[in-house]
C-alpha cells in the first residue's frame, strides 16, 4: 500500500555538489525518509527537458502541443 508524504523533497544539482552528503545528512534524522531516484521519471524529465521545457512546448503552436502530448502519452503508457 502507498504511503501517504505530506512534504516530497527533491535533491537535485550537478555531480559534484554534495547532493549525497544532503541526502546522507537527512537519512540520520527519523523525520526523512530517503528514496532512490526513479530511472523512468528521470529519462521522462531529460527528455521533455524538465518542467519548464514542458510547459514551453504545451504553449507553443497547435501541431507542437499535439506532438508533445503525443509522445508524453506514449511514454507514460508503455
């Protein structure tokens, strides 16, 4: 059964930067919970180029946001 999260921390940076550390640091503490990245949200996320990258194709012509809507489904179903 899911657990239900009132706050979802996401930690993200560039390699190098300590994102670990972060993560480590907060695991110590009873309040957080760690969980692992999700390969599949993250090749979803590289490849509509995040939120922002997103929105801007969902704004752009009428044939742009059907394509993208298209391949968003795709990915989401298979």
């Amino acid at each position: 059964m899911s657990e239900f999260k009132e706050n979802l921390w996401c930690v993200i940076g560039n390699n190098g930067v300590g994102k670990s550390s972060i993560c480590d640091g907060l695991d110590q503490d009873p309040a957080f919970k760690r969980i692992q990245r999700d390969t599949r949200l993250e090749a979803l996320w590289n490849e509509f180029r995040g939120f922002s990258g997103l929105l801007q194709d969902l704004h752009g012509e009428r044939s742009q946001r059907r394509a993208t809507i298209r391949r968003l489904r795709k990915k989401l179903i298979n």
